[in-house]
C-alpha cells in the first residue's frame, strides 16, 4: 500500500487545495499491465479487475487485503504467433482480460484478448466471499464475436439471462466491428457486415439495460460509441458520438436481415458550446459514460465525458441527457438519404408497422412473438433507415462542464447525488490522462446552467497515468479508480481535512461535510444537532459561523524573516482556496498599512510575494489578507528584517573575513563594527535561534512522546492558523 498526496500547489479552473496528508488504499504494479474494472458486485463485497494474464477479484472494503488471484496467460504458441504477425510482444501479445460478466449466482464468464486470438472461460466464485473460493472451472473456448483480437480497442459487453451481448471487432485486422449477441440457446444475432449506415469504425464505450416503460419486453440494450463518418463527397471522416439500441428478444428477421438485427437503431448525441455568432463548437469524442437514477421529472440521466482534439482548440466537456429526451429522438422522424447530394432529410413517407424498432411482445405488439413475425416491409425500412434525424442535445442544450486550453482531459466519470441540508446536489467525479481526480458540485443559478465548483483534486496515481475507469459505491462511500498501473480506493469525503473551523467548513462548501460544533465532519441528513453549519449554494460564514468567535481565527501569528540586502526573499502565504482573491499590505514604524505596490521587482505569485533586490526600505510587518465569499482573514504576518552582506558574511565566515578579524573573534567585539539596526536584528535573530534550539533539545530526549503531539497539531492547521489558547 502506497501514501496519496492531495496536490500541494493551487491549481487551475478554481480547485480547492487541500494541505493535509490523506491516504488511500492503492494495489498494483512498477510496470503497466493494463488494469480495468470490470464488475462490482456491493452485494458480495467484491470487485472483478482484469490486467495483463490475471483476473483479481478484490473486497471493496479494503482492496489491498483478501485480494483473489487467477492467473491466465495467453498460450505459449498463440503468443509465439502474435510477435510472428509484427504485434507488440509487451502490450499486445499477452491475454488482456477485457470481459468479467456474472453467468450465475456462483460462476462469472470472463474474456481476454489471448494474444491476439481471444479467449473465455467459466470462473467459480463460489456461493459467499468468505468461502475465498476463485479459479477457472472449464475449459478455454473461443472469444471470437465476445472479446476484440486487439488489447488496444475496447471491448463492451453485458450478461442478460445467461446470453452475452458485446460491442467488439470481430476479427484479427480489426475492420469487421459489430454489436453481436452470443452465449445463447438461440440463434447469435449481430450487426448488419460492413454496413457503414450501421456502423463505421467505432470505438465502443458503453453498454447498458434500460427500461422503456412497465413492460419488460420494450426494455431495450443501449450501446454508446463515437465512430468516423464520411462527408457527402465520401473524403473527410468527421467523429460523432452515437448511442445505438436493440431489442434483447430480437432474433433476427425470417427473410431478410437473418441473423441481423432487426431492431437496431442508433442517434447522435450532441456536445456543443453556442457561441455569441452563432456558431457550435462541438466536443465530438465521447470517453466516458455513467448512468444516475434520480426521482425527478427527468428520471434517469445519463453523463457524458467528451473531449475534443480539433485544430483549433482541445478541451473536455461534461454534457448531461435525460432519458426521457433520448426517448423523444428514438421516436422521433427517421433519417433518409435523397437528391443527387445524397443529403439527410427527414423521412417522409409511410412507417410500416409495427413501428421500426418496436420489440415484440411489449406493450405495442403483445400479438407478435418473435421478431422472425415482422412484416417484410418493416424489415427492410430497418436495414435501410437505421440512423434517426434529430440529433440528442444535453440538458440546457451546453455542457455542465467545460475545460479548454488545459494540460489535461477528462478520461472518465462517476456521479453520486448528495443530500446536504439546503437541498440534493450532483457531485462528480472526473478522472483525467494525468493520474488525477477531480471532485466537481454543481452548483444551482438564477439561469437555466448550473456552476460547477472543483472541491479538491487528488492525485491517486503518481506516475501520471491516464485514469482508465472511475466506479462509485454509495452504499460503501467509497471511489475505485484505475489506470494501466494499479487500482486505488479512495473515500467520497474527508472532511477532518477542512480543519476545525466552521468558517473554512463553511467555505469548503463540500456536501459531505458540515460543521458540528467542534470540527467539519460528515453530515447526516437525518441529524438533529443544532449546531450543524452548513452553506452548500454559497457558503457564506458570516451568516452560518455568527457567534462562533469567527474574529478569533482572522489573525494570524506574527512571524519574523530575514533578508540580505541586493538578494532575493520570498513571504510565503498560501490561501486554502484559489477562489479567494489575496493581497499584501505593509506596516512602517507603527505608521498606518498601506498596500503593497506591484512592480518588476515585486512580485506577487499564488504562493506568496516575491521581493527582488531586497533594500533597507522593504522592512516591514507584511500583512497577506484573503478575502472569499466577504469573508476576510488575515493568513499571514511577516516581519521582514533586512540584514547587510557585510553582516551576513561576518556570521557566516569561519576564515578570516576581509575586515582582517580572526575566527575566535568575541561576538560583542563583532557588534561594535554594526549600525544600531543592525545590532538589534542580530540580537533578535539570536534569541529566535535560541528559542528554538532550547525546544529542539528538550524534544530529543522523548521524541516518541512529543511526536504524536506535533502531528496532532499539524492535523488542526490544515486550512488556516488558528492562535493558540
């Protein structure tokens, strides 16, 4: 198990810095083996991870204890043919396990890549988790049509009913993707070949179940994907997201598209920026999906991480879609192709029926059995008109995120939804390609968009590896991340890291936290304590905080520094947000604060003032005051003391120093060659130095008592000084 830091500087777009030390479980590898998260079963505890030749299955309470292991390397002649056909030996010629699906109650039907020649198997898990029942319990079979040849292309799959339905390449080139159903008592079923109306080189993200009204025959399999799709001229491919669904009944037409789908139907999903000309400027490459269920009008909602590589910018998007839109599109016009341009219009002839992607025995067609009883026409209007014309715009028609001109992009997303005490809030989690996770509220305004406000960003992997799946477990209160490196468990909140203030609980506006009178801690919506403050819309101490001795905490110690003439010092002052804005006053001879003027030589950076060429004017008491939501505090007071070169190079010269006096000089005979200020702030800086020698050497004698005492204390400081009692 490694230690996480929280990162120690303020970083960009408003993320809230978070000082303290915060430890995460983490389990993995120095080298990539390609971890990802496949199946999460809360109800036993256990989490399925797939890598390079192994299969994990791991307690989601802690994943560094308990862990079960499988290991299930490709074969030695499979991988002697792979390095023969040119592939990598390290990052393709290997069994990258790509399928963890639950069969049964006892058994999951897993998936690898094989060395470029995919392979399944059952794996007995046993009935219960304390049984530590996990190996393999048949044979290897083929997973041509389950798993893609290629470690490098996605493979989506999910299990109904015993029957496996996957979004993969199907052959070794990797030209022949499909959406295809196999592991079934009936006839295996998949996309129409080499259709590009269909599909046209997509990447598979996603695929989930869900319901279309009470019926559960109209539920319907949705699998989300970007593709390339070529202009009207047939030359330049654009990249569009698209979300495609079939009937999980569908067995396929009795003349016509046998074998084949005859429900499938798939939209765009649009995620744009308006401009003020006009003009959208699209986020087209989906990366990432996650369904929320929630009990309002919109029901299920469905978050998107997009990004965007274009020419012109690069950036990441989060765009949010209610289901009940996406319901709208699918029985909305379909899209047809006329004119010597071959433009998309909306179709305007007669619909066949049932209705083109109906699923029989549902609420509309309870007379039909089987999908084999389709009319003809309605077959053939399927295989000709599978796209449909309106696009799905998200939710406010914009983005509830956007990041442009970053040093990162969102690779993946987890969403929970949070009750605090002035109401729910979405709180997401957005993975990025640098190893991090960013803890993200949206924030409710006046207007239709919501604002969204960076809590915390973690580093969870330190290498910088892209993170390649984000799972959330409510229930657990806990985030699983992974990367190619390993896989972290990582708490949905750690409020004891906003210290014991109720202002910084107050400012930290986290939805998981509230002040409970003695420090910021988990708040329960079903509490009764009065003393709980908590300001999630606006968080505002001044109204939350009153009474609770918020002038106490507005101070800050006063620190002495020093200087040397003609070099540079730097006033250190971190504030605990970015989103506070901060600047400097200085104090002269008891004379009233000014504040401090900015210029080449005095800088004031997000850590602190710069001070170039110190000179004897700069001397001061320098006051850092941060100002957030009204709320100011003063973090820092510096008194600055600027000392001569001659003066420095006296103490700090063991030869004989250019003045001719010896090593043994006496101190007070050293004194008398310094102006009077120059003695004072030697004999200030001495006693300094003498305080903290005396409390060094008491502390070596019991340095194992006094130690937990110091960490206590620095546990109490993470967000602002507070004077001692």
């Amino acid at each position: 198990m490694e230690e996480g830091r929280l990162k120690g500087q303020v970083l960009k777009e408003g993320r809230r810095r978070k000082d303290g030390e915060k430890r995460h479980k983490r389990r993995g590898e120095q080298k990539a083996m390609d971890y990802r998260i496949l199946y999460m079963d809360e109800d036993q505890d256990r989490m399925y991870v797939g890598c390079k030749d192994h299969v994990l299955s791991m307690d989601i309470n802690n994943i560094t204890q308990g862990t079960l292991k499988i290991q299930w390397p490709a074969s030695s002649s499979k991988i002697e043919e792979c390095q023969m056909a040119g592939k990598d030996p390290t990052h393709g010629c290997g069994n990258f396990l790509r399928v963890t699906q639950p069969y049964n109650r006892t058994h999951l039907f897993i998936c690898g890549s094989g060395a470029y020649s995919p392979v399944c198997a059952y794996v007995n898990r046993g009935r219960r988790p304390e049984e530590k029942v996990f190996h393999i319990a048949s044979r290897a079979e083929s997973g041509k049509g389950r798993c893609s040849f290629s470690p490098r292309v996605n493979t989506v799959s999910i299990m109904l009913n015993q029957e496996l339905f996957s979004g993969m390449y199907i052959d070794f080139m990797g030209t022949d993707a499909a959406i295809f159903r196999s592991l079934t008592s009936k006839n295996a079923v998949r996309t129409d070949q080499h259709n590009s109306k269909w599909l046209s080189e997509p990447v598979f993200i996603d695929a989930h179940l869900i319901p279309d009204g009470s019926d559960p025959n109209d539920s319907k399999l949705y699998f989300f994907f970007r593709e390339r799709l070529t202009d009207n001229s047939g030359n330049t491919k654009h990249i569009h997201t698209m979300v495609a669904r079939v009937c999980p009944n569908d067995t396929g037409g009795q003349r016509s598209l046998v074998n084949k789908w005859t429900t499938f139907l798939k939209a765009r999903m649009v995620c744009s920026v308006l401009e003020e000309d006009g003009t959208e400027t699209h986020f087209d490459e989906l990366e990432s999906v996650f369904l929320l269920d929630t009990d309002g009008p919109k029901g299920l909602l469905i978050f998107g991480v997009f990004t965007s590589t274009s020419s012109v910018f690069k950036g990441s998007a989060v765009c949010v879609y209610s289901m009940a839109d996406i319901l709208m599109v699918f029985n909305g016009p379909f899209a047809h192709r006329e004119g010597q341009n071959f433009q998309w219009v909306a179709f305007q002839g007669r619909i066949p029926y049932p209705r083109p992607g109906t699923c029989p025995g549902g609420a509309f067609t309870p007379h039909i059995r089987s999908t084999k009883e389709f009319p003809d026409d309605v077959v053939t209007f399927m295989r000709n008109h599978p796209v449909m014309f309106n696009p799905i715009y998200p939710m406010g028609r914009r983005p509830l995120v956007v990041r442009t001109h970053a040093d990162y992009k969102y690779t993946s997303i987890a969403v929970d939804q949070v009750t605090a005490a002035d109401g729910l809030y979405q709180v997401l989690f957005l993975g990025t390609d640098k190893g991090t996770v960013q803890k993200v509220v949206m924030l409710p305004t006046n207007r239709s968009v919501s604002l969204d406000l960076i809590l915390e960003e973690l580093e969870v992997f330190k290498n910088n590896a892209a993170i390649t799946n984000l799972r959330i477990s409510s229930k657990k209160q806990q985030l699983y991340v992974s990367s190619e490196y390993g896989v972290s468990q990582v708490l949905l909140h750690r409020c004891h890291a906003y210290g014991s203030a109720c202002a910084d609980c107050c400012l930290a506006r986290d939805p998981y936290c509230a002040w409970d009178g003695v420090s910021c801690s988990r708040f329960y919506p079903t509490g009764k304590r009065r003393s709980r403050r908590q300001d999630i819309m606006f968080g505002n101490p001044l109204t939350q905080c009153r009474g609770f001795n918020l002038k106490a905490y507005r101070n800050a110690v006063e620190m002495s520094q020093y200087g040397v003439k003609n070099n540079t010092t730097f006033l250190e002052c971190l504030p605990k947000s970015p989103l506070a804005s901060v600047r400097w006053l200085i104090q002269k001879d008891n004379d009233r604060r000014k504040e401090v003027k900015q210029s080449e030589r005095v800088v004031n950076t997000e850590h602190g003032l710069l001070i170039r060429t110190v000179q004897l004017s700069d001397q001061g008491l320098y006051h850092c005051l941060a100002t957030e939501n009204g709320f100011k505090r003063t973090l820092a007071k510096i008194h600055l003391r600027v000392l001569s070169e001659a003066l420095v190079s006296a103490l700090s010269e063991k030869r004989p120093t250019a003045w001719g006096w010896p090593p043994g000089t006496h101190p007070k005979a050293l004194a008398s060659g310094f102006s009077p200020a120059e003695t004072l702030a030697v004999q200030q800086y001495c006693k300094e130095r003498k305080q903290v020698q005396s409390v060094q050497g008491s502390a070596r004698g019991d340095l194992a008592k006094l130690k937990p005492l110091l960490e206590h204390g620095k546990s109490r400081n993470r967000r602002n000084h507070l004077p001692k009692e």
